[in-house]
C-alpha cells in the first residue's frame, strides 16, 4: 500500500485522535485554532478542546486580504498567489502557535482547514439560472501539508454544494453530535460576520434539524466602526451601540431587502452584506443625517431583529435554548436585544454543557468535520442526504 494511504488508514483507525482545526472568519480578525481530542464518530463523538487561540492578522496582512474577500472584481493573478500565500501563513502560524503550546506537530493527528472565504456565490445571489451554487475558499490544503508535515484536511464546503445544498451553514453537523439533547430544543447561534443558527430539536430527529444564515451578524457593525471611528474596527462590548439610539427610517431601509422575505432555508455573505449595501440604503435616503454613534446603534438593532425574526420563522417555534457564539457573543447591547426579542427562549452560557468555549466552536467545528472525513460513515440531516465532507493533503 501507499506510504501516505497507509497513514490515512492508520490515523482513520486510532481509537482518538488529535485534530487541530483552523477557522479563519468573514470579520478577517486572524487565524482561531482549536485543539481537540476526538473519540468516536458520529453520534457516538466524544470532543474535548485541550487548546484554543487566535493568531491576529497584522494590518497589512488583513488589507491584502480585505483586496480579494467578497470583491467582485478582482485580479486573477492576486487571488491565484493568495491562494499559497496565505496556507503558508497559516502553516507559519500553526508551527508557532505549536511551539508555544510545547506540541510537537508530529504529535498532531490532522489538520482541518476551512481556509478563507474569497467569494460564496448561491443560486440565489449570482441569480445565474442555469448554473450551480458555488464557493470558493482560498488556503490550499497541500501547501499546508508539506510546509507543517501534518496530514490535512479542508475545502469542506464543495462535497455540500456538490450535492446540490449552498455550502452552508456547515455547524449542524457538529451541533447534532455535540448539543443535541432528548427533550429540550436548542438553537446553536453563531453571530460572526455573518449570522446563522441550528435547530435541534427535543425529538433528535435528524430530518427535523434546521439551520439557516439569518443575514449580517457583526459584518455592516463593523464597517460603521471603521469607517466612523477609525483605529477602531469592531465595537468592543457594544459599548458604541449602547451610546447611540436606533434610527427607525434608517432601520426600515436595512430590512426592505428581499433577502429577508425568502424561505428558509437560505445563505449569504459580505457578498451582499457590505458597503455597497450601505450605498444602496443611503440613496433611499438622500436626506437624512444620522450621526456615528447612531449608525452603529442602529445597525446592532438590525442585526439582533433580523437574527429573531428568523428564529420565530421556526415551523411551530417552541420554547428553546439558546447557546451563542462567535464574536458577537461578546457583544452586550446585541445580546440584550436578543433576550428581549424571544422572550420565549432560555438563553444557556455554552461551557455550562461542553468544554468548548463560544469563540472556539467555529474551529471545533473544522475538528469534527475532518475527523468525519476519515472515520466516519456521514449522516443525513434535514434535507441534506448522508454525506462526509473534506480533501485529503498528504505531508
């Protein structure tokens, strides 16, 4: 057999495994990495994070990418470099990150890359009839093979969309097997740039588990802090939000998209969610002046509207918990906003039930993903059929 086969095989076989997984978000603010012992698959998983940090992007390092993510016109030959550009960043970051945590990288099981988001485009958002949904992550998994000598897994969206799904949200795969719970429903929200849920429900039907992106999450909040209030580049603790008051015509204008009225299940990105979408709700309102501290009040109530109204579309919502994370966990004003606007839900702190930290979820999730790539048979949830997700990059 193979050399690298043979290794495959042996990891595939190992009763737990080490699994380091990368996430590397729409709000660019650096690489989170989680490390995890995974024991079992599907169902049965068992996950502990023995690890987690986030290596900051430098500025420059976030303007190089800020140049390509969710741009529409962009050169080719940038996209084609950052392609290896930033799996070599990655790969520097990992074997730092490794070093500090006195971690051997020949010690590491797999590593699971989601990579970074350049372009997501649905049916529903290049409106391209007669062509697929697609996605696009930059971040090659074979450059950060060779270059960390660790067994890497990645490019997770493509098998989704190859069956005909949008390549998003992936998180239910992980939430099934690490939330669910018989009879309590659960919704797993995840506020980073983007915003999505899962549903769980208290029957652990795997064909009634729902997940959806809702729209912005801290995407449009955080191009209000750095176009008003530059250094500045997210609101810390929604102390700005809290400052301000919630500009009614201009909060009817964020909402007037058609986005909001389509069915759920949906996905979206900075693709629709940026400074253009700002522009086009500013010529609504050619006269209106609405001061700084308002814009970001307003865009919070936006986001915190937006993320319940898309809850209470649930078919026959019941009561729910609701375990948060991503950057807006953190976000105080937003979060007050949500308890009051689903009165109904029970809101659960996520290291009450799990070793896992809200800002790490995303990259337990890239983890879970490639430990079911190697290992696991895959499972259908909702409409999606059973499927594992994933490339293989030999060292």
């Amino acid at each position: 057999m193979n050399k690298n086969l043979q290794q495959l095989y042996s990891i595939a076989e190992k009763p737990k495994k080490l699994i380091l997984g990368l996430m590397s978000g729409t709000s660019l603010d650096g690489l989170d990495m989680a490390l995890c012992r995974i024991e079992g698959t599907g169902l049965q998983s068992s996950i502990e994070l023995l690890k987690f940090y986030t290596y900051p992007y430098s500025s420059p390092q976030k303007h190089r990418l800020k140049e390509v993510v969710s741009q529409e016109d962009v050169s080719l030959q940038d996209v084609t470099i950052l392609h290896a550009w930033l799996a070599e960043l990655h790969a520097r970051f990992v074997l730092e990150t490794l070093e500090q945590w006195g971690i051997d990288p020949a010690d590491i099981d797999l590593l699971a890359s989601h990579g970074q988001t350049v372009y997501h485009a649905p049916q529903r958002l290049h409106n391209l009839l007669t062509l697929p949904n697609a996605t696009l992550q930059l971040g090659d998994g074979d450059h950060l093979a060779v270059k960390t000598g660790i067994l890497t897994i990645s490019d997770f969206r493509q098998k989704h969309m190859a069956t005909g799904l949008e390549g998003a949200p992936l998180a239910p795969y992980a939430d099934y097997m690490l939330f669910s719970k018989r009879g309590i429903n659960r919704i797993l929200l995840n506020i980073g740039g983007i915003a999505n849920f899962t549903y769980l429900p208290a029957s652990l039907a795997p064909q009634e588990v729902f997940a959806t992106d809702t729209g912005p999450g801290n995407c449009l909040i955080d191009w209000a802090m750095q176009h008003f209030f530059s250094p500045q580049t997210y609101d810390r603790g929604g102390s700005i939000a809290q400052q301000g008051a919630v500009n009614k015509l201009l909060l009817d204008a964020l909402k007037s998209h058609l986005f909001f009225t389509e069915n759920l299940p949906k996905t979206t990105g900075a693709e629709l969610f940026n400074k253009k979408y700002i522009a086009q709700v500013q010529k609504q309102l050619p006269d209106i002046n609405i001061p700084p501290e308002d814009w970001v009040t307003t865009l919070t109530r936006f986001t915190a509207e937006t993320i319940a109204e898309a809850i209470l579309r649930i078919p026959d919502m019941p009561q729910a918990e609701v375990i948060v994370s991503g950057g807006g966990y953190h976000n105080v004003c937003l979060m007050g906003w949500l308890q009051e606007l689903l009165p109904h839900c029970v809101f659960v702190d996520m290291e009450s039930l799990s070793s896992i930290v809200p800002d790490a979820k995303e990259a337990v999730l890239m983890a879970v993903l490639a430990n079911e790539c190697v290992a696991g048979e895959g499972y259908a949830l909702g409409e999606a059929p059973a499927l594992t997700m994933g490339k293989v990059s030999f060292a």
